[in-house]
C-alpha cells in the first residue's frame, strides 16, 4: 500500500515544513507536484516487476513512491543528505528500495546494475537536476553499462537537441551523441507549474532505448565524434572549413573534400545537413590509411 501520496502541492509541503527543508537551487531541486507528470513518467518508463530501476536524485521520494509499486526493485541514488532522513519516511511501507547518499556521478552505476538488479531487466528513471543533464546521461551512455531504457526529465530544449534529426536547428552535438546509443522517444511536455519552486524553464520527458547493435559502423568513435565537435563548434562554416581549421584533427581542405566527394556529398557542405551514417562513413574515410582503397561506398 502507497502510504501518503506525495503528488501534490500541499503534501509535499507538509513534508518540507514538517523538517525544515529549504531547497537548495545549486543542486537542481525542483520536486514534481503533478500526479499526472508522476503516472507519465513511471508510464513512458513502463516499468514492471522484472525490472530493477535505479532513480537519479529522488528528492523526498514522489517519484520512488510509484516505482516502488510497480518495479522488482529500486535503488534511490541522492546527494543531499538532508532528504535522507525524510526519504527513509516516506519509503518506510517498501522493502524493495535501497537509498544511497552520493553523487550519481561518483556511483558506480555498474555495480549497481550487475550486483545489485541482476536478473532484473535495468532502468534508470529520473526527474534530473538540470545543471548536471549531459554529463549523467553521456556517462550513462559511454559506459556502456548494462541498462536497458533510460527515462528522464530534462529542459526541454535539452530534449529537443536529444531527438533532432538533420537539417533541424536543434540538431547537433549532443543529438548525434544520444542517437548514436540509443533511440530516442519523446513522451510528454512538462510546465514550470508542475514543480516547487517553479523552474524558469519548461520541461520534457523522453525516453532513451539504449541500443543492443550498433546503428552504424565506426572503426574510430573518438574521431568520429571530434569530427562531429568540430562540425558543430562553428555551425555556419562549411564542414571542411570547420574541421580543417580544429585544432586536433590533421585533415587539410583537400583531404576532406575528397572524402566528401567519394561519400556523393557537395564540398560546401554543412556539419548540420550529415546524418550520423554520414559521419561515420566520413570519419572511416579519413581515418583509413588508403582513402580510396579500404572503402567502397
Ligand atoms: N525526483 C524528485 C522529484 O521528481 O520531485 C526530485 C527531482 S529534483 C529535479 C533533482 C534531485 O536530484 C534533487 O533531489 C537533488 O538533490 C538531486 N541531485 C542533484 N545532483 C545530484 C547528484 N549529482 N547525484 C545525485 N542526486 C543529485
């Protein structure tokens, strides 16, 4: 049984008054109060019992509430230990939870996932501190840990840039880097009015389906993605100039306009119209001893 259900502006206010909590903006602290946002998320997740999830930053544990009902097991990794107290409160009618006081960041999250939820299948589920989106989720990616599905709350415009395809002014970076790994799903629009204190800005669910194969053939993912960094550092330059002018990468103009000529693709152009087979297929050619031998496309 749920025991008080904290999905709602009052209860959660009760909560804080009841320890004296203040918010602490450095730490992204913006608790959902809206019960529809909270079903959306576990629903967009869609976590049953075979699933062990582990939620990033619970805050005084609204979210954990439901994932406790619904999932195998949670793990609760937070870094304020002023809500440890408070979530050891409104936990206490679960006993398939653990709460961890730490810095997602410092956790070892593979530990986690192959010790702790083996034999579950692994999700991560969170309302994430905004300050801190890119390096969790890009961390969560690289490693190439054993999860499944990753659902989060994030900026909006950081949702956007996540799932944007080519030739869109959100793509860039950041989408090609997420897309790489996973399949991305949009699932709902979140308002500032869903949270205390308010956020200034508005915010998005999505969802990432980690990859089990790769979605294209890169020999080198490192030069790959510094291609990429370069294409996007200067957005209006045309690729070749970008990446001839990067300081790390030793590709002359001539170099890459071949490559680009052998790929079908217009000298002029732009890091923002290459989709990620593109890039692949450019960095493979550029990183091959013979240009025109190793590859034939
Ligand atoms: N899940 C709660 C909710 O939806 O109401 C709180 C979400 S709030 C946006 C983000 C939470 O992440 C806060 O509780 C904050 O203390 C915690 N947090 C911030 N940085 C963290 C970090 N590096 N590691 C773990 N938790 C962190």
């Amino acid at each position: 049984m749920m025991m008080e259900n904290l999905g709602s502006a009052k209860s959660t206010s009760q909560i804080i008054k009841k320890y004296g909590f203040s918010f602490q903006k450095r730490l992204g602290q913006n608790f959902l109060i809206d019960d529809h946002v909270l079903d959306k998320i576990v629903d967009a997740a869609s976590v049953g019992k075979d699933d062990g999830v582990i939620e990033i930053g619970p805050g005084i544990g609204t979210m954990t509430q439901r994932l406790c009902e619904r999932a195998g097991k949670v793990i609760a990794i937070e870094i304020d230990s002023r809500l440890i107290p408070i979530l050891e409160e409104t936990l206490s009618a679960y006993d398939n939870v653990s709460i961890i006081n730490a810095d997602v960041m410092k956790t070892d999250i593979r530990s986690l996932a192959e010790k702790d939820l083996a034999s579950l299948n692994v999700k991560v589920v969170a309302n994430l501190p905004y300050y801190i989106t890119t390096p969790i989720v890009m961390e969560l990616l690289e490693k190439r840990l054993p999860i499944d599905s990753i659902t989060i709350m994030v900026q909006k415009e950081v949702a956007e840039r996540m799932k944007a395809k080519p030739g869109t002014k959100d793509y860039g970076a950041l989408s090609l880097a997420v897309q790489y790994y996973a399949q991305t799903y949009y699932a709902a629009n979140v308002p500032p009015n869903c949270f205390i204190p308010r956020p200034k800005v508005g915010s998005g669910v999505i969802r990432l389906d980690i990859r089990k194969e790769p979605v294209t053939e890169v020999y080198d993912e490192d030069h790959m993605f510094e291609i990429i960094r370069a294409s996007f550092n200067q957005r209006r330059k045309t690729l070749v100039n970008a990446v001839s002018n990067h300081a790390s990468l030793p590709h002359s103009k001539k170099e890459l306009e071949e490559a680009l000529k052998k790929l079908d693709l217009p000298a002029a152009i732009r890091g923002e119209a290459l989709d990620l087979n593109q890039f692949a297929a450019l960095s493979n050619l550029l990183t091959s001893k013979d240009l025109y031998g190793k590859i034939s496309k």
